[in-house]
C-alpha cells in the first residue's frame, strides 16, 4: 500500500512538472516580440485600444537596446517603445497615441540617454517650424509640412531637469499659428 501511495504521489508531481514546463514554453513560442516590421505590426494590433485600427509605422530606430517605433494609428500620430530582453528579443514596455492632433511630440526617457523630444505628424501637417525654451535657451526645429514625418527636437542636456516656456508654431510663411 505504501508503494502505490509513493507512485500516485510521484506520478502527480510529474504531471504537474511536464505542465509547469508546457506552459512555460508555449508561453514563451507564442510570445510576440518588436523584432521586425510584421512582429510590430502584430504586437501593436494586439493592445487593447489599438486592435482593429489602421497602422502605419513611419520608422524603426534603435538606440541601444531601445527600440523606438513612431507610428500612426488612423493617421494620427502614436508610438510604441521597446526594450531588447537577454535572448536578444524586443518586449514593448510603452505605447501612446494622440487623438484629434497632425503634430505631436512625445518625451522620450531612454534609458542610457538624456530626455529626447521626437515629434511625429501626418500629412494634413501645416506646421513648418516649432521654437521653445528649455533651461534658459532657445531652441528651433523646421518640419516637412503635408507629409507624415518624425523629427528629433535636440535639446540641451540637463542634469538638474527641464523647463520649457514659450512655445511658438510657425506656418511656411513664417506666421505664428499659435503658441503656449
């Protein structure tokens, strides 16, 4: 009697085991990482929110081992980030979207690199040129107007943190559209 009570016992955590170890496994073959154009695709159409919508990634940028991937998601502009894992694979960590906007930027926290400033707009864009202050200076970017386009907003590095003032917008011709 004892016998069969050691087999049952060792027979249960066997099952257990070679379960514990399917689901582990298969978790790990059906996982949907940033590796290329396609995979991206699936794991943004994959995120509650963004299923179902209409995506055009406009870029693959890596830095480091940081994946950026500026996008619009039914023509306006979003992004998602990834970091590599140590098998070499790119997980999603953040995804943003803005909704009613053709220009749009986006703070970026790399994590072996200062804040960056990218800026994502789609075709109805009809800014040409962007300035702010940040710490003190001024600081100018141009835009492609009518195209979708993503451009990085070079600030000056800070270790005591940013503050930015006086935004102003600019047409083709030079005029303020708006400023805040």
């Amino acid at each position: 009697m004892n016998l069969n009570k050691n087999t049952l016992i060792y027979s249960a955590v066997a099952i257990v085991l070679v379960f514990i170890g399917a689901l582990f496994f298969s978790d790990r073959t059906d996982r949907v990482y940033g590796n290329d154009e396609d995979s991206i695709m699936s794991v943004i159409q994959s995120i509650d929110g963004y299923k179902g919508q209409a995506v055009t990634i406009l870029e693959i940028i890596d830095i480091d081992d940081e994946r950026i991937v500026p996008f619009l998601l039914n023509n306006e502009p979003a992004y998602i980030q990834f970091s590599k894992n140590l098998d070499g694979n790119y997980m999603w960590n953040h995804i943003e979207k803005r909704q009613g906007s053709s220009f749009s930027s986006f703070f970026l926290h790399i994590h072996t690199h200062d804040v960056k400033i990218m800026v994502v707009t789609n075709d109805q864009n009809e800014i040409a040129k962007m300035q702010v202050n940040v710490n003190g200076q001024l600081v100018e970017q141009s835009f492609e107007v009518g195209k979708a386009t993503v451009s990085w907003l070079e600030i000056p590095v800070s270790k005591e943190g940013y503050t930015f003032r006086n935004y102003k917008y600019f047409d083709q011709q030079g005029n303020v559209i708006y400023e805040e």
